[in-house]
C-alpha cells in the first residue's frame, strides 16, 4: 500500500501558532503543546492587563494631583477638589488636572484658589 501524504493544514496552523511564540524563549517558542498554553497565558495575560492599565493610570493622576495639592498647604483636600470641580461644571478631567500639576504648578494652585472663592461666595450667599 501507498504511503498517504498529510496536507497542509495542520502544518499552516502549528506555522501561524509559532511565529506568535518566536519570541519566547527555550521550549515556550519550540514545542507545539507549550507554545499552545503560553499563547492561551499571554492572551489572558494582556486581557487582564488593560483593564489594569487603566486603574493604574487613574492612581497615578490622583496620586500627583494629590502630592501638588498637599505641598502647597491649600485648605483643599483632593477630594474636595475634585467635588468642587464637578460641582462647577469644569471640562477638566484628572488626567489633565494631573498634566496641569506637573507641567505648570501655578496654574494648578490658581484653578483650587478660584474654586474656593467661588464655592465660598455661592455658600455665603446662601446662607443670608
């Protein structure tokens, strides 16, 4: 009996699978099985991890609009700074807050100092 040749198929696939795997290192790039599993691993991997981008990111804008905040000795907290912003109806987000923080610092103590005064003079209006 003749000898059968396989097609291409399977070869076209473990092809596509490894060159995801080439850059891994030891048996993770050159056995088909480990190569397999490690593709599922840094799939799942990189699923998790943009989400957790994100919550990094938004610690870190906090964290600097915090430290800005608290060095200079302003009566605001960051949370209060942030209600006050909403409350005010600004555009300003906390990733620009924090931009505004570590580029230009001034311009970060003139937006809270406008914010006091204009919450102060809405508050003092409203109680006479």
């Amino acid at each position: 009996m003749t000898r059968i040749k396989r097609g291409y198929i399977a070869r076209r696939r473990r092809t596509k699978i490894r060159l995801f795997a080439s850059s891994f290192r030891g048996a993770h790039s050159r056995l088909t099985r480990t190569i397999t599993q490690q593709k599922i691993r840094a799939l799942v991997s990189a699923h998790r991890d943009r989400d957790r981008k994100k919550r990094d990111f938004r610690r870190l804008w906090i964290t600097r609009i915090n430290a800005v905040i608290r060095e200079r000795g302003v009566s605001h907290s960051y949370s209060r700074l942030i209600h006050d912003v909403y409350k005010r109806q600004f555009l300003l987000n906390r990733k620009i807050l924090a931009q505004i923080a570590i580029s230009n610092r001034n311009c970060l103590y003139m937006i809270s100092n406008e914010i006091i005064k204009e919450v102060d003079w809405k508050e003092s209006t409203r109680i006479i």
